[in-house]
C-alpha cells in the first residue's frame, strides 16, 4: 500500500479528487491534502510519502518549487503534476525534477487512474533502490566498526592465553584478526584502572564515558608512539606500547604522560584513576605481565590517583604481618539501618574506614566482609518487612558488583549508595503513597514542558530510582508514560481550541524535534496532529 499527497490551491480541486477516486482500490491506504507547499512541507516532514500529486501554479511558492524541495529532502517521493497550462517551460523544469507524469486540467479521471497505478512501479524501483543502498550502507559500517574490534579481540586472546602467541601461530592468524603486528615488536602494557566515578552514571552513559577515556589515551600516548588502546574481557583498560627494542622506553616520560592523563580524567571524565606500569616484554610474555598488573592493581585499595610500576622479580614475596581484622558491630548496623540513622551509621562506617588506611595489607580482606556485612544488614532488614532486596533497592549495580571493593573510595561510594536508597526507602513506605502520587501528578501538570524525573524527586524528597518504581506500583503506569499522556492530552486541546502553529504546540510540550512530537502524538491518539486538528475543523463547520 501506498501514501499519497494532494498538493492545490484549490480546495474545490482537492475535495473533487477525493471524492471522485475511489484510492484505496488503487492501493492507496493514506490520502493526505494540503492547500500551499508550507502546508505541504509540513507533512512531508512526519508522514513517508510515496507519491506527490501535485499543482503547479500556487500563490507564493508554486509547485515546481515544492518538488525542488522535495529533491533536496527526499528523493524517494515520485512527483506526478497537475497544471491548468500547456506551458513548455513548465514541463522541462518538471522534467528535470524527476516528474513521473505531466497532466493538464481539467484532468481526465480514466488517465489519471491509469498514471497513477503505473507510477507505483517507479515507487517500488525506489524502494529496492533504497534497501540496497541501507543494506550496503549497514555492511560498509559493521565492517568499520569490526575492525577494532578484530584487533581488541587478537589482545583479549593473547592475554587470556587462547591464542598461544608462537611463531606459526601468528603468522597463521594475525591476518583473521586484521592485525598488522610484527611478531618481534617490544610491547609496554599499561593498566588503566577507573577507581571511582564523580558522577552517577547508568550503565550505558558509564560505557560511553569509558569508551571517551579509552579516546582521551590513544591521543595522548599514542599520538607519536605505535600502539592500541584495548579493553580486557574483564573490562579493564589496557595501552599496549609498540616498540622496536626495550631500550626505546622512555619510563619517566610514561610516567609523566600517566600523571597528565590522570588529571585530564579527574577534570574532563569524571573519575579518578590510577595508572600501572608494566615492563616491555615480547609478545610471548605479554600474559605473564598482564597478571602481573592485575596483581598490583588488586592489592592498591588505599591509594588513589597514583602510577605505580611493575616490580621487577625477587624471587619471594616478602611476608606481611597479618593483624586481626576490623571489628565491625553488625548488629548494631542493623539497628541504625532500620531507625533510619543515616548519619550516625556513615559516622561508624568512616570510622571502619579510618583504620583500614593505616593497615593497607589487610585492607582487600576487610573491605570484602564489610561488603558482605552491608548487603547482610539490608536483607535482615527487608525481609523483617516482609520486602524484597530488589523492590528497596531497585534492580542497579548493588549485587555482585566487583568494583565496589576495588578501592577504599570505590566502595565508600557504593555503600553510601546503598544505605541511602534503603532508608529512603524505609521512609516512604512509612508515608501515604496515594499523597505522594497526588504530589508528583500535581508538579508534572505545573512543569509540563521541562519536567525531568530528577527534579520531580527532589520536589518529593525521594530517590529518583525507587520514585519510578513507587510510580508504576501505585499507578500501573511507567512515570514517562504519564508525562507523554498529559502532555498529549494538552497538545489535543491546544489542537481544538487554539489556532497555535502546530509547530508551537510541539514547542510549548517540551520537544525539540517535530518529527518526534508528531510521531509520539500518533501513537497516543491514532492520528498524526494535522489530521486531529482537521477533524475538528470539519465538525464545527
């Protein structure tokens, strides 16, 4: 089926070929109309038109110009014109735009059948023009994109040791990962480890942001220097430094070059991290210096924002003094944690804290019991309440989140994160949910247009996460899906009773893209704007 446009002046024109065609048995399933090219334009831009049947003599812009136009915006409509005069200049100019037909008034209703019939083959020519050219387009991107990914992944294989980096292996298999890699290069392995984000992030914003720091060290370190900025399959961030022979590393240069990197990170990215320094190694002890920097990360929870190097190899570890762990009151926890004591149970923990600075070997060990003791506190308390961990704390990065006992600041983080999210969840449920909805409708018809989910929370005092979730919960309906409906219901009456450009509708609703505006309007009310408003018009004649 197919989408037609009736471009004239002449509404008396338009309404004698609405009536006097019979368009959907000619497999026309939406007929639309419009009485000048802005009109034109308008529908254009919401509706994927497939053919333009159209005028050309028009007051201000005629048709040849809505068709020039239309070339500029999408070459996919077929224009097919309509005109009261036999003028040559005319039909060589609708020539040259692409016009499938050129048809005098008064027209003929058999011709017009027929042409506009047969110019559904030009439509199909297009559309199997079009999918061609997204598939080849959709290939030639997933090939682009691929490409870094074949050389991450050779990485991931060498220093996970599935790919036994040997000679014959590499030379096998170097061309699969489209890798350009001499098997005899000296590489340096830096680690860069995210210790903690300023910023609260989801997760598809914290990959992103993670997907600019890897960035940020291609230019910086690899901007003269042969190299690849790598993600591990455990999520780590790796430079693998090209050189031709160890001498060649500049160590108090890479030093530098970290101090500065870390200091960009803290300023532009949100977060603080460390740097680990590895030694330069041929590709077939990469692994070894993988685990090795994995180690030094692992037993650096106190410090952060430092570059630390690789040891070299002693022979022995040197045995630490095991001192007898924190004591932690876990059942006091549970007592500040269910009373609602936020202050005075972050009090003790910054305390537990404290001590672990001044004992950095059996900090790792500590911090673990102290994160299995929080989550323990938590679910002593929901299920006292007889409520799930999930529906106090929400479906986020609290279980099984390796990061949060990375460093001492890391998981000060998380667990200010939880503690937080579960008393103020202790707290609604201790006050009537049916005001707080009350509230939260009340603020959403106050600040239609630049209402944010933020904002609405802080007006209630709740944590913006358990606000959605409380929302759905009382209302059976998602807190965006309410905002959508009130505005659309507003844009229905300014539609009715105002005579606002549709375009200042959209506007004072709080969208920036039309186009998205009149798709959201169709979905909530089966029809797109201008049609909605035309209704209406036609009922008060």
């Amino acid at each position: 089926m197919y989408k037609l446009l009736i471009v004239d002046d002449e509404v008396y024109a338009i309404k004698a070929l609405l009536k006097g065609i019979d368009w959907n048995g000619l497999g026309y399933s939406e007929v639309y109309s419009a009485c000048d090219a802005d009109e034109a334009m308008e529908i254009i831009r919401t509706v994927n038109i497939d053919v333009l049947l159209c005028d050309i003599e028009m007051p201000d812009s005629n048709g040849l110009d809505l068709v020039g136009w239309v070339r500029e915006h999408n070459t996919s409509i077929v224009p097919v014109f309509l005109t009261g005069h036999a003028d040559f200049a005319y039909a060589q100019q609708a020539i040259r735009l692409g016009s499938y037909e050129y048809l005098l008034k008064p027209v003929n209703y058999d011709q017009l059948r027929s042409v506009m019939v047969k110019v559904q083959e030009r439509v199909e020519e297009l559309r199997k023009v079009e999918q061609f050219d997204e598939r080849f387009q959709t290939y030639e991107k997933l090939w682009e994109k691929q490409k870094p990914l074949l050389t991450e992944r050779f990485w991931q294989d060498i220093l996970g040791q599935r790919l036994i980096p040997t000679a014959d292996n590499l030379l096998q298999q170097l061309p699969a990962y489209n890798v350009t890699f001499a098997p005899n290069t000296w590489i340096l392995p830096i680690l860069l480890s995210v210790e903690m984000w300023s910023k609260e992030f989801n997760l598809r914003d914290e990959e992103i942001m993670e997907y600019a720091l890897r960035n940020a060290a291609a230019e910086l370190f690899l901007q003269s220097q042969a190299g690849d900025v790598i993600q591990d399959r455990n999520g780590l961030h790796f430079i693998l430094i090209y050189l031709t022979n160890p001498a060649e590393a500049d160590m108090d240069g890479w030093l530098t070059k970290c101090q500065d990197y870390i200091d960009v990170c803290s300023r532009l990215f949100y977060c603080s991290l460390s740097c680990y320094i590895g030694r330069p190694v041929g590709i077939g002890d990469l692994s070894d210096s993988y685990h090795a920097l994995l180690e030094l990360e692992a037993r650096n929870i106190v410090n952060t924002k430092v570059v630390q190097f690789q040891p070299e190899r002693t022979g022995s570890v040197p045995a630490n003094p095991i001192k007898a762990p924190v004591h932690i009151e876990c059942a006091d926890w549970v007592v500040l944690f269910e009373l609602g004591k936020k202050e005075e149970l972050t009090k003790r923990l910054d305390a537990v804290l404290a001590e672990l600075r001044e004992d950095q070997f059996s900090a790792a060990e500590t911090i673990d019991a102290l994160y299995h003791s929080i989550l323990h506190m938590v679910y002593q308390v929901s299920h006292k309440h007889g409520r799930s961990v999930k529906e106090m704390l929400g479906t986020g990065k609290w279980f099984g989140d390796a990061s949060a006992t990375r460093s001492i600041a890391q998981f000060k983080q998380w667990a200010a994160r939880v503690i937080t999210a579960g008393i103020d969840y202790m707290q609604v449920m201790r006050m009537d949910s049916s005001a707080i909805i009350e509230k939260i409708k009340q603020y959403v018809q106050a600040n239609l247009k630049d209402v944010m989910r933020e904002e609405i929370a802080s007006h209630v005092h709740l944590n913006s996460a358990y606000l959605s979730r409380l929302f759905k919960k009382e209302t059976g309906q998602t807190l965006m899906d309410y905002i959508i409906t009130v505005r659309m219901n507003q844009a229905k009456i300014m539609l009715i009773e105002t005579d606002f450009k549709i375009s200042e509708i959209c506007e004072s609703m709080g969208y920036e893209n039309f186009s998205h505006f009149s798709k959201v309007f169709k979905k909530q009310v089966g029809v797109h704007p201008q049609e909605f408003r035309k209704r209406y018009q036609l009922l008060d004649k």
